[in-house]
C-alpha cells in the first residue's frame, strides 16, 4: 500500500455525472494489452483496478450506461461523457474492477507493492513498447477476476 494515500479517496467520470468514493486499498492493478481492451477503450492498454465491491460507493449511478464485451462481464461507463468507470464479472460476488486513472488529482489507489502487472501482453499490438520492470504475463494474471470463457480460450490458445 502506498503510505501516502489517505482513505477514503474520490473520482469520477469527466463531467462529475457519477462519482465515488474508495474506502480501502484496491488489490491489485493490471495494464492490460488484449484486443478486446484495445478496442474498447481506443488505447494500448486498459488500466484497472480490482477492489472488493463493498469498498467502493457509487453516487449518480442513474447515470451510468452498460455494455457486455462478454456473456458474464458488464462494462459501466458515463452516459453523458462516456468515460469507462466499473466492470463487473457476473461469477465474481466480492470484487468488481474500476478504472484508478479516474481518481482525483490522479492519487495512488493503494494497492500493495508487487500487486501491478501487465496482462495479455501475449497479444498487444505490434508498436506497443511495455517500458519499466512491472511483471509481465501472457495471459491473466494471478491476481485477476477471468471468467471462465476466458480460461477456456487461453486453454485453447486464443
């Protein structure tokens, strides 16, 4: 965990139509390079967060809009300024992802030392340069919410 991070911690979305307030330390970061994140997101990579849900306290969720990448896994984001925020794998109970960028003043979300890596890296595109010592997978990482489509596609080799 980051000493200097005091919780709670705010975000929220660009236009202040949803917002939140983090009570405890996300688990885990990943940056993750798979196609789907790449084309979701318009990015090299996806950064999020897993954090337990109950640590984590929405405000003007009627504003949210979702979307399904997958049967299982829901993305929430901004209906007015379309800013991704929440994603939720519908197996998972206690943990949720969320996006850390989205924080205020750009403040460390607390996750422990050792507990950031790059995911999917296997598959990121081709101009892509991951810089920095941060652990890299191929695939998931072990730390990561996967459904089970997912395992069976890297059993596969997808």
């Amino acid at each position: 965990e980051d000493d200097m991070t005091k919780f709670p911690v705010e975000g929220g979305c660009h236009c202040r139509s949803v917002r939140y307030a983090q009570f405890a330390p996300a688990c885990s970061v990943q940056y993750c390079h798979c196609a789907r994140c790449r084309k979701l997101y318009g990015q090299l990579h996806a950064c999020g967060g897993v954090i337990k849900r109950a640590d984590l306290k929405i405000t003007g969720a009627e504003n949210l809009s979702t979307y399904r990448t997958s049967p299982s896994f829901e993305n929430h984001f901004c209906k007015r300024c379309g800013c991704h925020l929440f994603a939720y794998e519908d197996s998972e109970p206690v943990l949720m992802y969320y996006f850390p960028a989205t924080l205020d003043g750009g403040v460390h979300p607390g996750h422990p030392a050792g507990k950031e890596c790059h995911i999917y890296v296997g598959s990121k595109a081709e101009w892509d340069i991951i810089a920095g010592n941060l652990p890299q997978y191929d695939k998931a990482s072990p730390d990561e919410i996967v459904t089970a489509i997912q395992r069976r596609d890297d059993v596969a080799g997808h």
